[in-house]
C-alpha cells in the first residue's frame, strides 16, 4: 500500500492542474465569444458579397454568419490571421498593413454557398484622431489610410501646429507598428536592410490668405556744409644781377634751355636783353605763377605787374550749403513661402578685358527689395528680408586705359546702404528694420612755415578748408495678408490725366487739360459701377482685410 500513495498523490494533481488549465481556458474562450475586446462584430448572410471591411492594425474583429462555417481560406496569411471561434463566428486579426481576401464555405451540403470578404488592414485612425484631438481640439484635420500610407489634409490654423500634427501622426505610426515582423519582410524584399513600411503624406495647409504684401517706406535727409578760404600769392622783384619772389600756393617754372640749347630768360622785358638775336623764345612773364590759382566758386583776384616787379593774389573764398532728400516706397507682393524681388534704378557698364576682346557687365543700382514670406497663422508672418539703396558716386572711381588706344574709361563707384533681416511680425504691423545717423568733419589747412603763423597778415600765406556732412536714414516696413481687389476699383494715376489740347499748351501753357468740367472725369466716376458684359462665371472676392497695391 505504501508503494501507490505516492501515485495516488501525483494523479490527484494532475488532475487538478488539469481542471485548472480547463477552467481558465473556458473563462477566457467565453470572453473572446463575447466579442467585447475585439471590436463591433459583422453579421454577415452567405451568399452576399462584402465589398470591402476595414480593420485596425493589430485590432480584432468578430464576424458572425447566418450558418454555420464549414471551411475558410485567406488570400495571404501574413496579413492577417483567421480563427472559427464557433460554428457561425470567425474571428480575424490584423498583422500588417495591406489587403488580402477570404472566402468562407457553408456548411449546407445542399447549396455549399460562399462568401468573399475583402479585408483591409489599415492604420488605427480613429485613435490617432482622438490623440490630435486631445492636444489640438480646436484644429480639425482630416485623416485616411491608404496603400499602407497616412494621409493628412485639411486647414490648419499655424504652421507649427501642422509640424506638430504630423510629428505625431510618425510617432504613432512608430509604435503602433511591429518593426520585428516588418524587418524580417524588408530583409527578404531588400538587401539594403529594414525600411520603415509607412509613409506620411502631408497635404495640410495653413489656413487664410496665403499672399503677402510688403510696403517699404525709405526716408534719407543729407546735409552738407563747405566752407574754404584759399590764398594764392606770388611776387617777384627783378634786378640785376638777382631776381627775388615768393610763392604761396605752388607754382610752375619754364624751361631754361630752349631746343637749341640757348639760354631762356624767365623775364623777356629785362633791359639786359636788347640784342634782338637772342630774343626769348620761352614762356612769358605772365605763366609764371601759382599752379592752384583758380576760384571754384566765388574768390576774389588781383594782379600788378610795373618795371620789375611782379605780384598776383588770388583769393578762394566759399562757402556752400547742400541739401538732399530722398523718398522711396516700394510696395511688393508674394506667395507665401515664394521670393520676389523688386528694382527701380538702372545699370552701368563695367568693360572688362581679356586676351579675347572686351566683354562689359553691367552692375545694378537704385532701390531694390528681396522677401521671402512664410505665412505662419492667420495672423502671424515670418519674413526674410533684404533692402538695399545705392547710388552712383565719383568718390572713388576708377579710371582705365583702352588697350591700344589713348582713350581712358571711368568706372564709377557705388555709394550703398542696405540691411538684411529676418523678422517675425503681426498683419498690419509696422516696424523700423534699419537706421543711420551719420555726422562727418574734415579740416584741413595748408601754409607757408612761420609766415603762415603770423597774426592777421599770416592768412595771406595759408588756406583753409571746413566740411561737414550730416546723414539720417530709416526704412520702416510694413506686411499685410493680401486680397485680390476687383479691378473696376482700381483708379490709376494716368486716369485724371488728358493731354492738353492745343489752346491749353500753346495759349495758357497748360501741360493738363481740365477735367473738372470734362465728361471724362464722369466716366471715370462711373468706372466703379461698371459691369462686364460676358458670360464667363464670376467669383466672389473675400471681404474685409486689406487688398494690393495704394489707395489712389
């Protein structure tokens, strides 16, 4: 007896481990028949064909039949699995995206009828709806699967809501998904390795106007003011056998020896020069003196010559006032995300020369404006921006040579200012994106060594000059989120105008003609109320916001 106790007491727990295994798996058979974790179940008649049946990766669905199921086939079993829960139940579960269909036998012998499902295996929409939902519920976007891919459309109110959105719509993909399985169908399709199986497509757009208009307001006030006092002096006093002068200002001597190599006298009215022979044949008297001697603006001179004494003055006194203004506002359109450029000004031809001939480039100058919007909302506008002004000057430009010619060409230079900026503003709002103050002083005094310092006859024997420029300049720019306008509202500068008629021009010189009292002017009134007489289909314009182009 003692031999079957220890039998007795494996047996009796086997079969209790039995009864447990039995008892567990009858509860959770009961809970998958009742098909609350899998999802809605599908009643389904043999004999009607299911177009199509969306189910959620890694989801269930419980299918019921009017009849009891004799046999099943799926078209590919890596897309999803399929169980006979009971004789009308079958249940199915998506593995991987894609589609592939299943064909389900009656068990009737009499009319062995059939039912073609289509399955597709699609991405759990409805959770990542509830996500987006959850984090952005006042945005609206529109999901759908299809071909394995996510589909994201719709307006959105800011651009980093639709990075946002979309960011996570790749997240949830990422983890919804078993890259195990899809490695191990990657590898066999590839050598290249896994790849991810899904593709986001984004066709969000920021919702609103998507045109931007920018208006630039450039203001410049240049002031100048030059003041130069310049002396030029020279005297001489002739005698024999010494001549004595003096020289302020420079001066120029002529040549002592003539071709022949006969001396020249520098003063041809000296008494010692009487043979007639050897009369100068060299520069007179009077080009003997100051190199500088010339008056730029207003100056005074003076000039005695008596025997053998000689004496010019001259006397460069001025003083100038300058005065300039400049005025520009470009206005430029575009599409958000799209540059546009805008130039008023011109070009100059700069010739450069090579072994093979001469080729001239022309340089661009004048007022010109580069943007590239990014509408960011319905209110907010992220703008990359360049501005430049630039002018031709004659302070700096260079002077060539023509290759075998003694023509010479002047290439000017370019005074320039400009900014480059990235800004981020409100429609309609109006900001200062560049400034200069710009004060400059020059002096400058030349004189002759010790008699330039005496006081009050010192000023005969130096010059002077004084120049001062002031500059302010400021560019404002303002953005608006722009409407097309109808074009019967347009009014054009050229609108008020009529040429002159030949009584206006030649007996009132006139360069307009009145339209005051001209039935041009009510045309022009009615122009408003004008309406196109044609049959194509109209649209109508938004209202309210602002629209292209100035109020004229």
């Amino acid at each position: 007896m003692r031999q079957y106790r220890p039998q007795r007491h494996i047996i009796k727990k086997r079969f209790l481990d039995d009864t447990l295994i039995t008892l567990t798996l009858f509860f959770i058979f009961s809970f998958m028949l009742s098909g609350s974790s899998y999802g809605a179940a599908y009643d389904l008649v043999f004999g009607k064909a299911i177009n199509k049946m969306d189910i959620p990766i890694n989801q269930s669905r419980i299918m019921v039949f009017d009849e009891a199921i004799d046999n099943i086939s799926i078209g590919n079993p890596d897309i999803a699995d399929i169980v006979i829960l009971e004789s009308k139940k079958l249940y199915v579960l998506g593995k991987s995206l894609g589609s592939t269909n299943i064909v389900v036998w009656s068990k009737k012998i009499a009319d062995r009828q059939y039912t073609t499902l289509t399955v597709n295996i699609v991405h759990d929409i409805d959770s990542l709806k509830n996500h987006i939902h959850d984090l952005f519920p006042e945005e609206k976007p529109q999901i759908r699967s299809a071909q394995g891919a996510i589909i994201l459309s719709g307006n959105i109110s800011s651009i980093s809501k639709v990075e946002a959105i979309e960011s996570l719509a790749k997240q949830f993909v990422k983890n919804s998904i078993k890259f195990d399985a899809l490695k191990k169908k990657a590898e066999k399709q590839s050598n290249n390795g896994p790849k991810n199986m899904t593709e986001i497509i984004n066709l969000m757009q920021v919702g609103g106007p998507h045109q931007v208009m920018l208006e630039v307001k450039i203001a410049e006030v240049s002031r100048t003011m030059m003041q130069r006092l310049g002396i030029n002096l020279s005297a001489i006093q002739a005698g024999r056998p010494f001549k004595v002068g003096a020289v302020n200002g420079g001066s120029s001597f002529p040549n002592a020896l003539d071709a022949q190599g006969k001396l020249v006298p520098l003063f041809p009215n000296d008494q010692s020069w009487f043979n007639l022979n050897d009369a100068p044949i060299g520069p007179p008297v009077p080009l003997y003196q100051p190199t500088t001697a010339t008056i730029a603006g207003a100056g005074l001179f003076a000039s005695f010559l008596s025997g053998n004494s000689y004496f010019n003055l001259v006397l460069d006194a001025s003083k100038t006032n300058g005065l300039a203004k400049i005025l520009a506002e470009p206005t430029l359109t575009a599409l958000s995300g799209e540059s546009a450029e805008f130039l008023s000004g011109g070009e100059f031809p700069v010739p450069i020369w090579n072994r093979d001939g001469t080729t001239i480039i022309f340089k661009k100058y004048g007022i010109s404006v580069k943007m590239l919007p990014v509408v960011l909302n319905s209110k907010r506008i992220n703008l990359n921006l360049n501005i430049g002004v630039s002018e031709l000057s004659r302070d700096a430009d260079v002077t060539f040579g023509v290759p075998g010619s003694t023509s010479t060409f002047s290439i000017p230079s370019l005074t320039t200012r400009s900014t480059s900026s990235t800004l981020e503003m409100m429609d309609g709002q109006t900001i200062g994106v560049a400034g200069l103050i710009s004060d400059k002083m020059r002096e400058s005094i030349n004189k002759f060594p010790g008699l330039g310092d005496l006081p009050i006859l010192g000023a005969l024997f130096r010059s002077q000059s004084y120049i001062q420029e002031e500059s302010e300049l400021v560019m404002f720019i303002t953005v608006h989120l722009a409407q097309p306008i109808n074009p019967y509202d347009i009014r054009l500068p050229t609108d008020a105008f009529k040429a002159p008629s030949d009584a206006d021009f030649f007996l009132f010189g006139r360069m307009a003609s009145d339209l005051s009292n001209s039935a041009d002017l009510a045309a022009l009134e009615n122009k408003k109320n004008y309406t196109p007489k044609n049959n194509k289909a109209s649209y109508p314009l938004q209202t309210g916001g602002p629209t292209f182009g100035h109020q004229l």
